[in-house]
C-alpha cells in the first residue's frame, strides 16, 4: 500500500533523516531532512543517545525513529508559513509515547511565535490521553480528548476539511473524535516537533516519546486515504513508490 502523494508540503521520515538514510548519533546527524519540501528540521538539546537521540532497527516492530527524553529535546523546523492551515490541513504522524508517557508533552506543535493564543498542536498527558487543540487568532478554542493506547506505534492523523465545521482525529486507521471547531483567522508559522513554542520561555513542554514520521498535507484526508496511509505502516515514505492513486481502499477498524 502507497502512501498518498497529494497536498503533501513537508515530510519527515526517520529512515531518510538525512535524505538517503537513517540518522545516527555517532557522527551526530543534527538535521532531519524534510523529505518532500524545504522545511529540514534541527534538533535542539539532544543527547544524542538511545534515550535522546536516533534509535531504531528499521523494522515494524522497531522502526527508525527519533527519540524525545521530555527533558528539553525537541525539532525546530523553522518558519513554514501558512501552508496548510487556514481549517484545510491534515497533520500525521507516526508515534510510541511509552507506558504511560510521564509528563505533559507535545508530539508536534504548529504556532504562531507572536501570540500564544494561536496554535495547532497534538499533546499527550501524563495518563496517555491524547488531546489535539486549535486556537484561533482571537484565542478561541476547541480541542478534542481521547485515549491513546500506551504501548507501541500507533498512527495519528488530525484534520479539518475544506467546508467542513468539524476535526477529526483518526487513530490506528479508526475516526476516534470530532468536534465542531470555531471559525476566524488562524495565522501560523512556526512548526515543531517534541515541543511548544511559548513567547515567554521559547520552548516548553516536552514530549517524552518517539517519533517515526510526521507528515503535513495542505487539504483534508478522506477516510480511506488514511486507511491507506495507515496500511502501508510505520517503515513507509513516500517516496517508497509512486505514491496513493486514489483508489478505492477497505477502511481499517473504521467506526
């Protein structure tokens, strides 16, 4: 199974850290390479070992992946602009938060660096309750919460469609949450993953976990797109092959 190849602005996969290969920590790789777009991101306060740093055997099971202490490690991928916000944007990522993850921490964070009222991010709390938030220019907000199984790699994607007053989460191929989200201006730039972008300190809360994949597309996924994604798992890019055709797909565990 491909993965869908449409919209795609940004695409970190820890296999291709470096463009043609895995990172490692010795040498030190202190870039990871956006796959499919401009937007490469630095690593920040890494250790630069198996419990903050590369890891992984590039299997299913143990896939590439970047690991995140909670301490102050995190991936500042710079300035991306508006390119898939504006409540048109599916964010993805493929994730293992631990058993239970043992602080409030953020998988990714989207955010508009002037005004703390402004943001899109994914956080995981102490008791591995996922909860994906949006906050509008004005500072309106709406988030969604649901649990996120504690052990191994799971595959989350949180999107708002075209025309559509809803976000929706998919977990693991399966709709787990909706809510009817505000409307208003939502101006963003900054992206990071392991952390939140605040004016007053520059980063906090760190996300204690790992990261394989994350993925940001600038139009909504369909259902069985994700089930798609989600099908061709945690060790795929897509750059693997010609990329999802639009065919039709059986959903998996989809409600």
């Amino acid at each position: 199974m491909a993965v869908r190849t449409t919209d795609l602005v940004a695409e970190w996969v820890a296999k291709l850290a470096t463009g043609s290969g895995p990172g490692t920590n010795d040498p030190q790789v202190t870039t990871w390479v956006d796959n499919v777009g401009s937007f490469d991101g630095t690593l920040t306060g890494f250790g630069y070992t198996q419990s903050s740093g590369w890891a992984g055997a590039g299997t299913t099971g143990d896939p590439y992946c970047l690991v995140f202490s909670g301490d102050n490690d995190y991936v500042d991928c710079g300035d991306i602009g508006d390119g898939f916000s504006d409540y048109n944007f599916s964010i993805e990522c493929w994730l293992s938060a631990g058993t239970p993850a043992s602080n409030t921490g953020h998988p990714w964070s989207y955010k508009n660096t002037a005004n703390d009222s402004t943001r899109l991010d994914l956080l995981i709390d102490p008791s591995a309750v996922e909860r994906f938030y949006m906050y509008n220019d004005a500072g309106t907000s709406d988030y969604n919460t649901l649990e996120l199984p504690t052990t191994g790699w799971h595959h989350v994607v949180c999107l708002m469609p075209i025309g559509d007053a809803n976000g929706h989460v998919y977990v693991d191929g399966s709709l787990q949450a909706s809510y009817v989200a505000m409307s208003g201006a939502m101006t963003l730039d900054k992206f990071l993953m392991g952390a939140l972008w605040f004016i007053g300190p520059a980063v906090a809360q760190f996300y204690e976990g790992k990261l394989a994949t994350v993925r940001a597309y600038s139009s909504a996924m369909s259902a069985d797109e994700i089930a798609a994604n989600y099908a061709a798992g945690v060790t795929a890019a897509s750059t693997d092959s010609a990329g999802f055709a639009g065919m039709t797909v059986t959903r998996l565990l989809q409600g």
